[in-house]
C-alpha cells in the first residue's frame, strides 16, 4: 500500500481521490452481485453505495491508520463496514417517515427509485453486511477475535440508542419546529454525525493497538471534527451549492431544523467550525508526523464544498 510522503504541501484531493478508490475498490468485492437472487435487493443496495458518496469515514480510518504506523489492510474492512453503515443511515434518512428527500449524492434517493419497502430492505442489508464484515477474518487483517468483538461493540454503542446514531436522529425528529437550547443542539449533531466519526477513529485505532492514552485523544479527536462536519453540512445547507451537494437545500430552515445556523447564524457557525478543526488537530500533536492526513482530512472538512 502507498504511503504519503511528509511535504510542505499535501494535496488533499489526490489523497482522498486515492483512498476512495481503495475504498470503492474492496467495496464492490463485498456486496454481492446485481445478478444475485433476489437481485432487486442487490440493484437498491449498489445503487446508493456506488451513487457518489465523499467516503470521509472510512477515510478517517485509514489515516488514523497511518498515524500510528499500521497496515491499511488491517482497517480495510472496517473502512467498508463504516460506508455501510454510513450509506444505511442516509437511506433510512431520506425516507418520507423521516426526511422525506428526493435527492442524494445527486441522483433520485434509493425510495424514489426503488420503492420504499426495498429502500427500507437495502438499508438493512447493508446495515447486516457490516457487521457480517466486521465479524469475519479477512486475508492480511490478522486480528483476534477479542479485538473483532471490541470493535462491534464501540461501533453498536455509536449508533445505538443511547447518545448514539439513533439517539441523534430520534432527538433531531422530535425536535423539528420547536424552539431548543444550545445543550440540545450539541446532543444531536454530537449524536447524530459525530459518534459514526468517532467510531471511525476510535475502531481504526482499536485495531492498530493504540494504547488507552492515544485511544482516548483520537476519541475526542473524532467527536470534534464529527460535530464541526455536521455543522459545517448545516452551513452548507443554507449556502451551498445544489450541484456540489447533489441535494436539495433549504430544507433545514424551512422545516424548523435545529442547526447552527438557526441559533447563532452563518458567522458564527462557521468560527464555531473553525475553531473546532483547530482543537481537533492539536489533539493530533503527539502522534507527530504520521498524523499529517489525518489533520489535513479534519482541515478539508472544515472547508470543504459538498
Ligand atoms: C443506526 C446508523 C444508524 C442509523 C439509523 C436514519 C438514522 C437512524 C440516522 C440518520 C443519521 C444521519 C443521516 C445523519 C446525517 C449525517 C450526515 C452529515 C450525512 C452527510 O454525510 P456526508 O457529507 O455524505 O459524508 P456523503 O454523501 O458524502 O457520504
């Protein structure tokens, strides 16, 4: 596997063009064919895996992998396991019982396509394939199974109902169109976004043996730069652009979402980013140059366009 060079100047967008690819590449290994009985399950599920997605948390894991000089074979696996669950949560999120959207990853959303009941099977099958993933020994990985299991267990208390994915997702709902403090705000996007980044981080380390001092600092390294990326997607919803985001914008405001933007406006929203990224990245110092695409992925996402 290829390795970035320390340099002055890191270009980012080769680095994340490079790690998508391998991303992209085990990934269609993983799921099964669009010829595979039932094959419509199989259309609905490559259909919005392969429709676009940045693969920002699988990335994250492969960098937290090379910040502490581990094989990226050894997280590859997680890496697919996190698009999956990743591209789940966006199908189920699209859905009219919950966002009711037509759009994602610009093309029509996996309901709109498919119907809702396949939308709603293509979203657990991929949730099941993750975890089939993440149980199974794959060629070169070389874990335990102690670690195996340490891994799904962070990974279902990040998405679960307990300050997890779901936790998130519930409070962001029952929040629609009422008023909210800046407590809840941060309980949802810390949620909702942050606890799938952080799991990204914290698995990657957990199968690189980070010890419990740099597992602890990439923790909190994951939980900031998963609240400033779902801040920044706020600011983007009321400012960026329909053909970057392959979305349709507004949608927040409109329908009396709790976002930053909504509470302390764009200016402030966006230090509020800024300054979390920086947080984020001194976390990072003791991992010392390793850790270089690591902080400049948290520094994209501050920046970031879509
Ligand atoms: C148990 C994982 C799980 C989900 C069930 C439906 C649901 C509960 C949660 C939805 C959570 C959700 C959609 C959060 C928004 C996260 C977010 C900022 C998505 C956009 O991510 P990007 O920008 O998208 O990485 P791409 O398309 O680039 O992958």
């Amino acid at each position: 596997m290829t390795r970035v060079i320390e340099s002055a100047r890191f270009d980012i967008a080769a680095y994340l063009g490079e790690r998508r690819r391998m991303v992209d590449d085990r990934l269609a290994t993983c799921l099964p064919p669009e010829s595979a009985y039932p094959g419509i399950i199989h259309r609905a599920m490559r259909y919005s895996l392969f429709a676009g997605g940045k693969r920002i948390r699988p990335v994250l894991a492969l960098a937290t992998a090379e910040a502490l000089d581990g094989d990226l074979d050894r997280v590859l696996p997680l890496a697919c396991a996190l698009e999956l669950i990743h591209t789940y949560s966006l199908i189920h999120d699209d859905l009219p019982a919950m966002d009711d959207d037509d759009y994602r990853r610009g093309q029509p959303t996996c309901h709109t396509k498919f119907g809702e009941g396949i939308a709603i099977l293509a979203g657990n099958g991929l949730l099941t394939l993750a975890f089939r993933l993440l149980s199974e020994p794959s060629e070169g990985e070389g874990h335990t199974d102690r670690i195996r299991l340490r891994v799904i267990h962070h990974l279902c208390r990040a998405i679960g109902t307990s300050e997890g994915v779901i936790a998130g997702q519930v409070a962001d709902l029952t929040t629609q169109g009422k008023t909210f403090t800046a407590e809840e705000l941060r309980y949802i996007h810390s949620a909702k976004t942050g606890s799938l980044i952080e799991a990204s981080v914290s698995c990657a380390g957990i199968l690189c043996d980070a010890d419990p001092a740099e597992l602890e600092r990439l923790g909190r390294f994951g939980l900031t730069v998963g609240l400033a990326f779902q801040i920044v997607d706020d600011i983007l919803d009321e400012t960026g652009s329909p053909e970057e985001l392959g979305k349709t914008l507004g949608k927040d405001r409109r329908e009396g979402k709790a976002t930053y933007p909504a509470l302390y406006g764009l200016e402030k929203s966006r230090a509020e980013s800024v300054k979390l990224i920086e947080e984020a990245v001194e976390l990072l110092k003791p991992f010392g140059p390793p850790a270089r695409p690591l902080a400049e992925v948290a520094r994209f996402i501050s920046v970031r366009r879509f």
